[in-house]
C-alpha cells in the first residue's frame, strides 16, 4: 500500500476567492483508455475536503485532472457559450507512490495556471 495522495487547491482569481462549489472529477489513463476514477466538489476553502487519491488508488501511472470552471464561472459572469475557459484538464504523471502531490489551479474566465505544488 502506497504512503502518497494527492491533493488540489483552487483559486478564483477573477474573484479573488477560493474556487468554493468547483466540481471536478479525476481519471486515470491506462494504455489510451481513460477510466474515471472519482467525482469531487471543492469546500469553501477551494479544496477537497480529504485527498482525491490515497492508498490503493494511488498508484504510479498517468492522470487526468478535470475541473469543470465553466460551469463555475456562469454564477459570476454573463459570458455566452462556449466560453474560452470551460474544463480546465490537466494531465500529469505519478512516478513515486510514496510522495504528496498537489496540483493547485489559478483559473479565470480568461487563463489558467498550475504547477506541482507541496
């Protein structure tokens, strides 16, 4: 059983705010085929309220990370669809299941940003 789990955290940069309310949803990649893994819903303080991935599902391999923004920003804006930023996916790789990661998100209506966080 691995040690590591990941975590993310959510900025609203167009509001200054945590991303309270962003859902999102995690898969895993396997040989081009993509499984969902989980459903997660960011608490007040833009993040999950326990890690997306821990123990045996957290295991070395490829990953994809959706946050479903478009959604989110259509409470703060009057954009029309299709909007420029929509679900923000990001792909990413685990190569020590022993280690946390984080992958934090700045995101607006306009941009994004992410990196790996601690």
């Amino acid at each position: 059983m691995s040690n590591g789990y990941l975590t993310t955290h959510v900025l609203d940069i167009y509001n200054g705010t945590p991303g309270k309310g962003i859902k999102g949803s995690i898969f895993i990649i396997e040989k081009e085929n993509k499984k969902k893994i989980k459903d997660f819903e960011l608490n007040n303080d833009g993040r999950a309220e326990s890690p997306i991935l821990e123990k045996n599902e957290f295991k070395i391999g490829k990953y994809e990370l959706v946050f479903y923004c478009g959604e989110y920003f259509k409470k703060y804006t009057n954009l029309k669809e299709p909007y420029f930023i929509d679900d923000v996916i990001i792909k990413f790789g685990i190569n020590n299941e022993n280690q946390h990661y984080h992958v934090p998100l700045l995101v607006s209506p306009w941009s994004y940003s992410t990196y790996r966080g601690s």
